[in-house]
C-alpha cells in the first residue's frame, strides 16, 4: 500500500513538474518572439491548436455521439455551447470524468486496511458515477442559464419598446443593447452578439431570431423573439404586443413568487413545529411533571 501511494504521488510530482517545464518554455518561446518581433508565428500556432481543437469537435466520432445522445446536444445549445471547441472540451470531460473517478477509487482501496470483498464493485460504480456527472452538471448549467435569460428578459422587454419610441429599428436595437447591456442582461447580450456575427455574415435577422429562440427553449424568450420577427417582416404594430408580453410576464412572476412563498411558508412552520414545539411541551408541561414524580415519589415513601 505505501508502494501504490509513492508511486501515485510520484507520477503525480513527475506531471506537475512537466507541466511546469512545458508552461516555462513556451513563456520564453513568447517573450523571444515579441522582442524580435514575431508574433506571427505564435499567432499561427495558436491557430493551428484551435484548427485541431475544431477539427476534433467536428469529427464523426464526436458528431455521432452527440447525434445518438440528442439531449446532450440539446443541453449544449441551450448553455452557448455550439463550437466544436466547446463539444470537444465536453467530451474530453465525459470520457475523463468516469477514468479520474476509477482511479480514486482504485486510490481509496488501496489506502483502506480491508477493502471490500468484491474488488471491482467500488471501480464500477465509480465509473457509473462519472458517467452520469458531467450530464447531471450540464443540465443544471442550462436551467440555471434559462432562469437567468427568464430574469433578464423583464429589462429587455421595456429597454426594446424604449428604443423603438426613439425610432431605432429592431437590428439598431440589438446592437445596442448588446453593447450597453452587458452589465444589466449577461447571458442575453452574449446570445444576441451571436445573433448579430451571423447576421453581418449575411443571414436574415428574422431566421436567426427564431433559430435562437429553438435553441435556447426558454418560453419567454420565444414569445419574445416571435413578436420581433413579426416586426422585422411587417415593419409595425408590435408595441401593444410587446406592452401586453411585458403584463404577461410581469403576472407570471408575480405568481412564481407567490408560489415560492407559499411553499417557503409551509416549509417554515414544519421547521418551526419540529424545533419549537418540544421546546413549548418543556415549558408548558414540565412543571405538571415534575409534580406528578413528586407526588408519586412521596405516595411511595409513605407506603
């Protein structure tokens, strides 16, 4: 056992220490070249990684996952994820996740005095869980996105309507919410400067508002994006509708919270039953008790 763990640490200090020489020489290798002014080839380096990074992501192994497992890629769209530099970091996670947690588990046995009798029960079940792990994190990364986008979405609404009254048209609009709208809408402006690079590439703004809207899934958003397309093709009449979304919106999560409330509240009294109410029984019936031992105690001395 003292073997298996030199060993471990051993290869462990033998990859830091690699890692450390390979980050060092490429500082130099960069300093070296902007003091000679050849930045060029750094550049081109990089170039070459993310060409091989996407490369990877696109390949047919990579593309016939994602297409059996439709669910991942559909968790993938809704949390920004669609370059293939991005599916291929999420792959690189799910076959190494399921490895880092055998070889844990493999550690944690070998560390234990008497490790259970089935050997390969703990490995198993450790690859089962890193299995399933990165698609769990996945999926509460895009409901905490679409939580977000359904929060954000009660400033964009009155930020539009304002920028339409000041005679901007719905691209004008997007452009500049998406560049002072980063403090306010995060994960809103970050989708909508993908919006509009696929627009400047030549695509129809009202295709890529509803293109969006099926990727994110957000109901909102999509209801949203719907009366901006209509405005993009018509050219009016979209500001009663977005007055009557904005109401619709503002009602839905009135009654959100009021459900949240409703909920904390029972939650709350069950808290306070299981902790208050012993502490009243004490305070209330313990005097009648101790009177009642006392009495019994002095019923029994007497006979």
């Amino acid at each position: 056992m003292a073997l298996i763990l030199f060993a471990v640490l051993l290869g462990l200090a033998a990859v830091l220490l690699v890692s450390g020489l390979v980050g060092e020489r490429q500082r130099r290798v960069r300093v070296h070249q902007r003091l000679l002014g050849q930045e060029l080839a750094g550049h081109l380096a990089d170039d070459r990684w993310q060409g091989l990074v996407r490369r990877l992501g696109g390949s047919r192994l990579a593309q016939r996952y994602l297409s059996l497992d439709g669910e991942t890629q559909r968790l993938l769209n809704r949390i920004g994820w669609r370059r293939s530099s991005r599916r291929t970091l999420f792959l690189a996670c799910q076959i190494g996740a399921p490895l880092a947690m055998v070889g844990l588990a493999l550690l944690g046995q070998s560390l234990l005095e008497e490790p259970p009798s089935p050997s390969w029960l703990v490995p198993f079940l450790a690859a089962g869980c890193g299995l399933l792990l990165p698609k769990r994190v996945l999926a509460i990364v895009a409901l905490r996105r679409q939580h977000a986008l359904q929060q954000e979405l009660s400033v964009f609404i009155p930020m539009v309507r304002i920028l339409f009254e000041a005679g901007l048209t719905v691209e004008q609009a997007l452009r500049v919410l998406s560049q002072d709208g980063r403090g306010l809408m995060p994960v809103l402006t970050a989708e909508l400067q993908g919006l509009l690079q696929h627009v400047d590439s030549g695509l129809e703004l009202g295709e890529e508002l509803g293109k969006l809207a099926r990727l994110l899934e957000v109901d909102e958003l999509t209801d949203s994006f719907t009366i901006l397309e209509q405005l993009v093709r018509q050219g009016g009449g979209a500001m009663a509708s977005l007055l009557a979304l904005k109401k619709l919106l503002d009602d839905r999560r009135l009654t959100r919270m009021q459900e949240y409330i409703s909920k904390l509240s029972a939650k709350m009294a069950v808290v306070m039953m299981s902790l208050l109410f012993p502490a009243l029984l004490i305070v209330l019936a313990g005097p009648g008790l101790v009177a009642i031992s006392r009495a019994m105690g002095g019923m029994g001395g007497m006979r």
